[in-house]
C-alpha cells in the first residue's frame, strides 16, 4: 500500500518558525527606536507642543496608518510563535533532570527570556490601554502630553515602567544577538564582535533611554 506525505510548509517546521521570530524581533527593535525618538520629546520644556504636534502627525498620517498595521502583525507574529516555542519546550523537557547546570551554559538574559517575555507582554497591554485605546479608541479629550504626565506623576505607574523596561533590556540583550544569528548574519568572529558589543550597547540604551521618560516626570513633581 503507498502512503502520501504531506507536505510540511517551510513556515511551519522550527527553522521556519525560529526565521520569522527573529524578522519580526529586528522589525520591533527598529520600531522601538523610532518609538524612542519620538518619545523623547516629552523631555524638552516646551509644555508638550512638539509632541503633542508629533502625536498629532503619527495618528494621522495615511502612510503611519498602514505601518502600524504592519506593526501590530508584526507584534502578534512575534507573540505567536514565542507562545508555541515555549508551549513546545514545555511538553518535551524531561522531568526530574538533576543535572541541569543551566547557569555554566547560558547567559543569564537567555535563562530569563520566558520571564521577560511575559514581563513586556504585560506592559504592552497595560501600556496600549492606557494610551493608544485611551486616545485613538475612546476619543480623550486630554492631549497625548496630558495623559502622560498625568501618568507618568503617579509613582507606582512610573515604577511599573522602570521595572519593565529592566526586563525589556533582558528580553533584548539575548534578543538581539539571537536574532542575527538565527538569520544567518553571524559570518565572522568580527562580525560576531560587532553584533555582540550593538547588541550590549541597544540592550543598555534603549530601555534606559525610555525608563528616563517616567522618571522624569515623577522628579519634576517633588
Ligand atoms: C516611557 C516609555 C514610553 C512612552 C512615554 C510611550 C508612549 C506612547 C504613546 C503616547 C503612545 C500612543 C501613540 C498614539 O496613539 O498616537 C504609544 C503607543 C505605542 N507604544 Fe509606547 N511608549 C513608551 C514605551 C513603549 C515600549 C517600551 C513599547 C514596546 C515594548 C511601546 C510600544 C507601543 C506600541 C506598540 C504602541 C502603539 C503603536 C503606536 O501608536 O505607535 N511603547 N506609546
């Protein structure tokens, strides 16, 4: 008797799977820089013009609007197949593995990563709720400036997003590395420094770079 195979599509065996968590981790770095940028002018002191006027433009420009579709694909691609690595994981790890040293052959950042990932999962949530539903969706009548100083004033609200962005740096010092190497990018021991000394220098910067936002605000209220 002949048997058929099914045929198996690419994107769904683990090299697939793994190739299209790191494109879309690369995608979300680069969105995270714009986002930084863009955010950092909560800092200047001009009583929120210029962010307000860039908060203006980023909602309502044609070409943002159709990124942000991307965007959003891109975060939920992402979640996707972090939940489906991890439920994998799960069901094949033998139970009662005494000798386990995980600490002599992985980098903290990568024993931590589930942990990060539901961190900033949570984030994400909280954090759109509060801004992008609380103004695009629900029609605010405060400014975009408005609503995050309002938040940004409360301590617990800002000690939430320092908190979070300590493990958003987790997620991103493995997550950076990791990506390029999943990618095929890693071709030489310089470029392997490279990547490794950018990765450091992203996972560092970025987050700190957003951490300062809230606590900005919460000094100015003393
Ligand atoms: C102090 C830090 C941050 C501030 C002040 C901030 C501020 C904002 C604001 C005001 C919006 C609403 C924009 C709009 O609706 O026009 C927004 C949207 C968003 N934020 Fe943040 N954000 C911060 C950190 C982050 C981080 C760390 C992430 C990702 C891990 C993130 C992901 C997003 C996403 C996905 C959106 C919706 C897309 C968009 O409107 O651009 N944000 N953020």
């Amino acid at each position: 008797m002949r048997t058929t195979v099914e045929p198996v599509s690419w994107l769904h065996t683990s090299v697939g799977r793994k190739i299209i968590m790191a494109a879309t981790g690369v995608f979300l770095m680069t969105f995270l820089v714009v986002h930084l940028a863009g955010n950092l002018l909560l800092l200047r002191a001009d009583g929120g013009a210029a962010f307000n006027a860039y908060a203006e433009f980023m909602s309502t420009n044609p070409f943002i609007r159709v990124l942000e579709v991307f965007l959003f694909a891109g975060f939920v691609i992402h979640i996707y197949q972090g939940i489906y690595f991890i439920s994998r994981e799960k069901k094949s790890r033998p139970k009662g593995y005494a000798l386990n040293n995980a600490g002599a052959n992985s980098s903290i950042f990568s024993r931590t990563m589930r942990l990060s990932a539901i961190v900033v999962l949570v984030f994400l949530i909280v954090h759109l709720r509060h801004f992008f539903v609380e103004h695009r969706l629900l029609g605010s009548p405060y400014t975009m400036y408005d609503l995050c100083k309002a938040a940004f004033e409360n301590p617990w609200y800002s000690l939430f997003y320092v908190v979070s962005m300590v493990l958003l740096g987790f997620h991103l010092a493995h997550g950076f590395y990791s990506s390029f190497q999943t990618l095929g990018l890693i071709l030489n021991r310089r470029i392997e420094a490279v990547i490794k000394w950018a990765g450091a220098a992203f996972a560092l910067g970025v987050p700190l770079g957003f951490a300062i936002i809230p606590l900005y605000f919460l000094v100015k209220t003393f």
